[in-house]
C-alpha cells in the first residue's frame, strides 16, 4: 500500500514539472534560463596583493556576473607565463610587463589591454649590514627572473647609484618572491625587491628597507610593473569573452578598495598567511598602488624599452603604444561601465 502511494506521488509531481512551465506562459510569467556561465583560463604570476582583484572576482562572483566561470593558475614568473598565453595553455594573463615587451620585440602577437601597476611600487631589501646601496658592490641582488620586470627595475635602480650589472653586483635568478625572502633571511643573497606581504615579513625578520617603495617613484624607476595581458588572436576570436574579463576585474578592483576586511581575508586565503597583523599592514601598504580604472601609461613601456635597448636594437625602434591594445579599456570608459563603477 505505502508502495502504491509512493509511485502515485512521483507521477504526478513528475506532470506537475512537466506542465509547470506551460501553466506560467499561461497566467503571463516570463521565465529567464541563465545562460551557463563560460569557462576561461587566466595566470598570476605574483601571490601578493596586486593580484587580489582577480581573486576577489572570482570569490566575489563577479566573473560569473558577466558570464565567466574563470579558473586562475599560478605561475611563478611573468615570463613562463608568457610562454604559456603564446601556447594557448592559459588565454588572460596578470603579469609583469618586461616579459610582454620582450615577447613582441621578438615577434609574438601578444598585447597589454589594462594596466594593473604603473611604476614599480616594491621596496628594495637588503641584509642588515648593508648601509648604503654602494655597499652592494659584489654582492648577490636575486630577481624572478632575467628579462623580468624585477630585473628591469632592479638594474634602473642601482644604476642610479653608479652600480653596473655584472661588474659591481651579480644576479641570481631565484624565482618568487617567496623564495626571495627566504634567501634573503638566510643571508644567501645580499639584496632584492620585496613587495607585500613578503616586505612586511622582511621588516619582521630584521631586514633593512635599504630603499622604500616611496622612494621607487622620486627615482625615476616608472615602469609597467603588473598589465593584463593576451595574445592578438584571443582578443580578436573572443573580444566579448575578453571584455567581460575586464569587467569583472574592475569590479575586483574596486572592492579592494571598498573593503579592508574582504581584501585580507582573500589575500590570507590565497598566499596561505595565517597571521592577521601582516596581512592588515600589506593592505595598508599597498593596495593604492592597483590602478582604479586600468590606465595604460606609455612611459611605464618606454622605460623598458630604454633597458632592452642597450642590448637588442629592436628595442630602440619601438614605440611603446605598439605594446597596447587600448580598444576594450577605451570601449567600458566610453559605456560608462568605470565611471558607474565607482559612483555607487
């Protein structure tokens, strides 16, 4: 008996969800399927705050706002990170702009559309008994990366006090800025740039900010330090993909800077720091240093240009707005998608 019942309960549940949607079009219901959110693969090649709003976009759901379901992969150097977009393995990428620049020089169809960080907003960190930055005479200074845009900048810096690769201090590629830090502490290299949370670390750890980051700027060290970056054919196959990206991006900008608390809490997350003292002084440090709208600035470009032109003559003969594509950047501004964004 309670056999029959049941299946007399399943069949007409199951003609009333058949005839459900025929009863709301009936009394004038409009019913709106969602379409399924599309999936796209981006890199970050930093685990600090300048890539939280990536991190925030995806938390927050704001990719998936504007249709996106964004799987982010984390590539500790800006330049296998290029790699990958030119492979077709990632199709977004937030990277330095050094190894964007060196990639174009060479040929490859890749473009910058936002700017994440304009000028190189890193502090440069030495070990305790380092003075002076002539102190630095042969000594070890560790980057990501040769070609990278702690490379690029590293050198403009200690060139501003007469130091020449090579011939006054050594470069050691060491990858993040992880392992940075730690080579750092354990007194393996003698220098580095450090940027938040790892700098706030240092200074814990006794490391001396030999350079602030306030001084990065009155030094003349502009650069395109963090861009979005994809490669010519993404953009023209999947502009709509591409924009809606963006949009949710910005959306993950803006909420760094609306809110302290979901900003930590993400970059806690996400770097795997625990302690809650660094990660509220890494915000208070640097979160101002993310660009509010994706500007792109041509002088951040023609800084590395300036470096790469010592050694490649392509370099010499490019002109930086070559490196961008302004279009979907220009494209939100004019629709009034950024100024609504921080209007409300």
């Amino acid at each position: 008996m309670i056999g029959k019942l049941r299946r007399r309960r399943s069949y007409w549940i199951s003609v009333f969800l058949v005839f459900l949607p025929l009863l709301l079009l009936t009394l004038g219901v409009g019913v709106r399927l969602l379409p399924a959110a599309e999936r796209l693969t981006s890199a970050h090649s930093a685990l600090n705050i300048l890539t939280v709003p990536l991190w925030l976009a995806k938390e927050k759901g704001f990719f998936l706002k504007h249709g996106l379901e964004v799987e982010s992969i984390y590539i500790p150097s800006g330049t296998l990170a290029v790699q990958a977009l030119l492979s077709g393995d990632i199709r977004i990428a937030l990277v330095a702009g050094s190894p964007v620049v060196n990639a174009n020089l060479r040929g490859a169809p890749v473009r910058i559309i936002a700017g994440n960080t304009n000028f190189y907003p890193s502090a440069f960190f030495s070990t305790p008994d380092i003075k002076d930055p002539l102190d630095l005479r042969g000594k070890k200074i560790a980057v990501t990366r040769v070609g990278s845009s702690s490379y690029v900048a590293t050198v403009i810096l200690l060139s501003k006090f007469g130091l020449e690769e090579g011939k006054d201090y050594t470069i050691v590629q060491l990858g993040s800025t992880q392992n940075r830090l730690v080579a750092l502490t354990k007194g393996m290299i003698q220098g580095t740039t450090l940027s938040a949370p790892e700098s706030v670390m240092a200074t814990d750890a006794g490391m001396k900010a030999l350079i602030p980051a306030s001084e990065m700027k009155k030094l003349g060290v502009a650069i395109q330090h963090q861009a979005i970056a994809v490669t010519e054919k993404f953009l023209r196959e999947s502009r709509s993909r591409v924009k809606s990206f963006l949009m949710g991006y910005l959306e993950g900008v803006r909420e760094v800077y609306r809110s302290k608390e979901a900003t930590v809490q993400v970059l806690g997350k996400y770097t795997r720091i625990a302690d809650q003292q660094i990660l509220s002084r890494s915000y208070d440090e640097s979160y101002e240093v993310i660009d509010k709208e994706g500007t792109l600035i041509e002088e951040g470009i023609q800084v590395i240009l300036r470096e790469l032109g010592k050694t490649d003559p392509r370099a010499v003969k490019a002109q930086p707005g070559q490196f961008f594509d302004r279009s979907l950047i220009e494209e939100l501004s004019r629709e009034g998608f950024i100024k609504a964004l921080w209007s409300r």
